[in-house]
C-alpha cells in the first residue's frame, strides 16, 4: 500500500558502528522502520509518499527494557520534501542494530546462519577496501561494477555489505540524493 506520511531517520551509534532507525508517521498510525535502505540517509525528516509491504508486531531488549513496537516494512519512497530533525525526533532510546536483530518472521534460522559468516568476512573486507584496489571494489559491488557517475545501491544485500558500499561511494567523492535515491560522482566530470 502506498501511503503519505513524515519519515523522520536518526543514526544510532552501535557496536558494528552507526546506523540508522526510522519513525513512520501517518494517517494510518505511527510505526517503527529498520530497513536496509535508511542507511543511505542522513538524519532528518523525509516527507512523501512510501510504499508498505508489511506492517508487523516486533520486540526487543535494550537499555534494561523490553520494547514492543509496530513495524513497517518499506519497499520504496517518493520524497518531496527534507528537513532537520524536530527535538521530539531525537529522543534517546537504546535500539539494537538491527544487523545483531533475529530475524524477522519470513526470515527462518537460514537466513541467521547466513548472517553469521557474512560479519566476519565483511570486517575482512573493510580492511582491503582501505587500499582502494579495483578488484576489492569489484568484489564489493558486485554487478554495479563498474561504478557509473550515478550508481543505486541493491538495499536487498546484507546490510553490513551496503554500509560498507555506502562507505566506499563516500570515500570515492559520491554524494547522496534522497530525493532521486542516487548516489552522484560529480568530481569524475571535473
């Protein structure tokens, strides 16, 4: 479904480092978002039109207490307008990463297995990126590879592997539109 609303993102620093939690505010209710595809973002409040493909009860432990929140899952964004985050955004609240998170329920066991192997070779990966080589790039970004002047980032790939992507475009001068969802090279035109 698709629905207007105020998406306002904030970035958590965490243990495999910062990475950002959104609260979906509409006519329908307020909901809690921790896709892949807000790590691209900077904090601030996204106003727009946002496709839901579910919406579910999810829970967790943090800060020696058990939250229990509503979540929605948005599978794409259509933006009009950016702003800074209200001070009632900002509100300072102990969230996992959702890269430690289990699973979600169409997630089974697999998929944490899966996960397992992935943060140990991403760590790996971070360090043979530091040199910048084309191969380690090309191992990053897989079939976006050879990085275009634009290139949008796959948010269905394991999210330590798209912040590490996100990562690498900013070291290479990239620059991100959240209007288009882009991210822009525009020192290869100088």
């Amino acid at each position: 479904m698709n629905i207007n609303g105020v998406l306002s993102i904030r970035t958590i620093q965490g243990r495999n480092g910062p990475f950002n939690v959104g609260r979906l505010i509409t006519d329908l209710g307020e909901f809690a978002v921790k896709d892949t595809l807000l790590e691209q973002y900077e904090e601030g409040r996204y106003e727009g039109n946002f496709n839901v493909t579910q919406i579910f009860p999810s829970s967790y432990l943090a800060g020696g207490r058990f939250v229990v929140e509503v979540r929605a899952t948005i599978k794409s964004l259509t933006l009009d307008g950016v702003d800074d985050l209200k001070p009632e955004d900002k509100e300072v609240a102990a969230e996992p990463d959702p890269v430690d998170s289990q699973p979600e329920p169409k997630e089974v066991a697999v998929s944490d297995q899966a996960n397992q192997p992935a943060a140990v070779n991403t760590e790996r990966e971070e360090n043979d990126h530091d040199d910048g080589g084309d191969d380690d790039d090309e191992a990053l970004f897989d079939s976006l590879w050879p990085l275009g002047t634009q290139v949008k980032l796959d948010p269905t790939v394991d999210r330590l592997k798209f912040r590490l992507q996100r990562n690498r475009l900013k070291d290479l001068g990239y620059t991100f539109d959240p209007r288009e969802q882009i991210w822009s090279n525009n020192t290869a035109n100088a």
